[in-house]
C-alpha cells in the first residue's frame, strides 16, 4: 500500500502522476476511437485475442533484449502482427474460420507467453504485464503512447471515409474499387498498436477495456458515425483520467480504476440511454412513433 | 446515353471451386430494360453477376459493357447483396448512406462538391427517400432501405446495377414499388440485372430474361423467351417449376 501522506497530498504536484495522467487521457482517447471501429465491425473478441498474443513476443523480447522497453514493444508488435497474419492464413488454408483460428492461436500464446516469463523473469513482472502500471511509467512511454494517440486521430481522419464504407457495407465497398483487405488489415495493425500502447499502463488483461467501454457507451447514444467517434474520444480521455485519480485519492490499483471508472458510464448508459437502453426499451415513449411517418410508405408515387 | 449498350457475355466459363459453374455461355442483355435472371438452385446465377463484378476469374470468354471489358469499366456497374451485407446496427443516416456512393467516386480524400451534392439530391428524388434522408438507416423499413441502397448506387454514376434476389423479404407491395422505380431508372438509357425466383413477377415486370442452367437456355424478351419448352429445358421435367425460393 502507498504511504497515506502521499495519497492524501495533492495528486498535481507530483511529477509521475502527471504523466500518468497524460497517459491515461491519451489512451482512453485513442481507444475510445478504435473501439467504435472494433465494436461495429464486431471484431472485439479478436482484439482480446490479439491482446493476450502479445504475451510471448514480450517474453521472447526479454530474454533476447532484456527489460527494456522498445525491444519488449517491438516483441509485442512482431507477436500481434504474426498473429493477425497466421490467423489469416489458417482461414483461408484450412477448414477453421478466422474467429476459431484467433481463439485458437491466443490461448496458445498466452500459456508460451506465462512459460517464457515465468522462467525467465520474477513473478512481479509478470503481473506488471499482465495489469499494468501507469504509475510506473516513464517519459519514453509517454512519448510512445502520445505518437500512437496522434498517429489513430490522424489515421482516422484521413481514412474516414474507408473505413466507414467498408465498416458500414464492405461488399458495396468493394464494388466502388475499394480496398477492403487493406482496410481490414489497417484496422488490426492499429489494433496491435493501441493495444501495445496500453501494456504498460493497464496490461494485458483489461487493455481491452479501454476499447470497448468507450465505444459501447458511445454506440448507446449516438445515431452517426462520426458523432460516435467523438463521443467515444471525449468520454474514453475523460473517464480514463477520472478513474486513475480515483485510484491515487482510494489507493486501488490504477488500471482497474480506469476500466471501472469507464464502465461506470457503460452501466448507466444501458439502462439510461432513452433509445438503445433498457429503461428506453421497456417504457412505452411517444418520440419515437412522433418520429415515424408510417410503416411503410413505398407507395410513394 | 446510347440505347444501343448491352452487357454482353461471350463464351463465357466461369469456376466456383475450381468446377465450372457457368460455362459457353452466350448473351447479350440490352440497356433501358430491367432483365431479369432465371434458373433452378446452382444454375450459376449468383456465379454469372460475381464474375461481372469482377470478384471470380474468368476461366474462358468474355464480359463486355458498351464494347469495353467490364475491368475497364468498374465505376458503372454496382450491386445489391442477396442477404444484407450492411451492418444493420451501424450508426448511419439515410443520407450518409447515400453520400457514401459519391465517396466512391471522389476517393478518400476529395471534397464533397456541388455538383456531388446535386447527384445525391438527384439520387434521393429519384429513388423517393428524400423525406427520410436525415432519419437513422437501421430505423427503415426493408423496402426503404433498398432503396436508400440502390440511391447510393446511382449517386455513384452506376449505369448498370445487378441485384441478387433483391424482392426477399419484402411485402408485395413494396416489391411491386421497388421493380417500377427499377424500371423507370433502367429506362434512362442504363440496365438493371436481377436475379429473381418468381417466375410471375419476372413476367409482370422485366423486359428481357435470361434462362440459365450453367449455360444460356435462352436469352431475350420475356414473353417470347419464358415458353413452356424453354422453361422445362431450363428447369428439367418434371416442371414445377412456378412460385418457388431458394
């Protein structure tokens, strides 16, 4: 446990935590936007696969490399990468479809990947890993997450009309002569990205959080696109940030209060949202007939 | 727009899993008509329109649009899916939807124009969804999200749009609505390919039809071609061969 002085002090002064803190925006910004991507192209699952694949390029990146962090990243950007690829090949050389072959292949390396650490580092680390620790990071991190945050936004915004066509209907997209495969294959690589980003501050386990939250409490608001995008940025970036103060002033793990501090939103969102959520859906509400203008009007002249 | 333009197959094989399921076929479908297609499960309908999109090699033969092949020509010619390929919760206005046909034609990057805006506008008029442009696309009903669809289609310039089984799921009512806007868009100059089970409504309401059973068995206008011969050649005997899906 922390010393009580120190989580009692004024959380601004301390030089860590603000970096911690910029982390934790930056992270649930960029998340918040690939999320609404994974969450519409129902790809969620796959990306805590390809969260826990990272496992034995970190564990091989250690014993090659050692603890430092850009041969570790680079061991989890080969892994999830290589996963994404053998996924691919498995689906269309043999009878397995791509989800069984994600499954598959991310349960596998995540028991090489707890193999490798365990014999190789101290337990603690592995944990470190596996939950993450914000607190801990350093201004490298920071850079490294901060690039990854600009170069999602910028990639979204450049490539927002691919991604929304072939997101939305990827046959008609094809159709038009667009690049659905490299489409697809963006999304992944920003997906392994992001996810390394994440590692360090709230690990393995709960890196998806940071994705789907953001999204699915967005997806529950918004009827647009774009507007989803937005509100997913906005509300990741400020709930992450809320959720590691609220850890600093409670003495909880950091990670886990991020994650908890965005699925607060989540919960009320389903049952609140006055159209997609529970509460919306089983009382009688008169907007939406008001909205209607019948059935079906394909009479039209 | 010429009317002399025609989507012409010639000696066209075209393989699924390596057998041929389309093979020597011969046809020529004229514009300004809605056409439709006919033949038993696995006559190699929905075969034929992949290998004009351009989706499966061609093992033989050709496939022309205007004297051109239609590589060359991919921009005109777009498609309608047999099932949905739309993600039905995606956070989409009909407009949007519309819009995204001119996104085709602009790149990824290019600003929307006037004259992109006008060719929406004109798509959604023609098509009658301009009154629910601004509501939610999942909110629609089945015959209005078609035609929110093919307005996407014509928005991006399409002259010829194949549409695979595209009555399914759709009232009579509605179906009947969206083969007389097909119709009337076919007849400026453009052509419409559907594939289409109910033989009734391929004689109400398409000008020419095309008989096939992994070849042509016939090709042509609806009345002459759809005879009981070429039906049971098509279908084999015994002929129950009306009102059927699948």
């Amino acid at each position: 446990m922390a010393d009580p002085a120190l989580v009692a002090s004024d959380p601004f002064v301390h030089r860590f935590l603000l970096r911690a803190l910029a982390m934790a925006v930056l992270l649930g910004v960029a998340g918040g936007l690939v999320g609404c991507v994974l969450l519409l192209r129902r790809i969620v699952l796959m990306a805590d696969s390809f969260s826990h694949a990272l496992l034995p390029g970190i564990g091989l990146a250690y014993i090659w490399f050692g603890p430092g962090h850009a041969g570790l990243f680079a061991g989890a950007a080969v892994a999830g990468l290589g996963t994404a690829l053998m996924s691919g090949l498995i689906n269309r050389l043999t009878r397995l479809q791509e989800d069984a072959a994600f499954g598959s292949l991310f349960v596998l390396c995540l028991a090489g990947g707890v193999i490798l650490l365990s014999r190789q580092a101290a337990p603690v680390d592995l944990l470190h890993y596996l939950f993450g620790n914000i607190l801990g990071v350093t201004g490298a991190d920071l850079w490294l997450v901060c690039a990854t945050t600009c170069s999602t936004v910028i990639a979204l915004a450049l490539f927002y009309r691919p991604v929304l066509m072939d997101t939305f209907d990827p046959a008609f997209h094809r159709v038009s002569g667009g690049r659905s495969l490299a489409t697809h294959l963006a999304v992944l690589a920003a997906v392994v990205l992001n996810l390394i980003a994440a590692l360090q501050a709230v690990g393995i386990v709960l890196a998806l959080g940071l994705f789907i939250l953001p999204a699915a409490t967005a997806y529950l608001w918004c009827e647009r696109f774009g507007a989803m995008l937005l509100l997913s940025a906005i509300y990741g970036g400020l709930m992450s940030g809320a959720g590691l103060l609220l850890s600093w002033h409670l003495d909880l793990p950091s990670g886990a209060c991020m994650v908890a501090a965005l699925g607060s939103g989540f919960v009320v969102s389903l049952l609140a949202s006055p159209r997609h959520g529970l509460l919306g859906r089983l009382l009688p509400t008169r907007r939406h007939f008001a909205h209607d203008d019948g059935p079906e009007d394909c009479a039209t002249p | 727009m010429s009317a002399d333009r025609a989507l012409v197959c010639h000696d066209l094989t075209v393989c699924y899993r390596k057998r041929p399921a389309v093979h020597h076929l011969d046809c020529a479908l004229p514009c300004n008509g809605l056409v439709g297609v006919v033949g038993p499960n696995g006559a190699g309908k929905s075969t034929l329109l992949h290998a004009i999109l351009g989706w499966l090699p061609l093992s033989g033969g050709s496939i022309t649009w205007d004297g051109h092949a239609v590589e060359t020509r991919r921009g005109v010619i777009s498609w309608l899916a047999q099932r949905r390929t739309q993600d039905a919760g995606f956070p989409v206005d009909a407009r949007t939807v519309v819009d995204s046909g001119r996104y085709a034609v602009r790149g990824a990057f290019a600003g929307f124009r006037d004259d992109d805006r006008a060719a929406v506008e004109a798509a959604m008029a023609e098509m009658h969804v301009a009154q629910f442009a601004s509501r939610p696309f999942a909110e629609l009903s089945g015959g209005q999200q078609q035609r929110v669809l093919i307005a996407r289609a014509l928005a991006s310039g399409a002259q010829v749009l194949l549409l695979d089984e595209p009555l399914t799921g759709l009232d009579a009512p509605s179906a009947d609505d969206l083969l007389r806007r097909l119709r009337d868009w076919a007849a400026g100059g453009r052509l419409v390919v559907a594939v289409i089970h109910d033989l009734a409504v391929v004689r109400a309401w398409c000008s020419e039809v095309l008989l096939l059973n992994r070849s042509a068995i016939a090709c042509g206008p609806t009345a002459a071609t759809m005879s009981e011969a070429n039906l049971a050649r098509c279908y084999g005997p015994p002929p129950e061969i009306g009102h059927h899906h699948g």
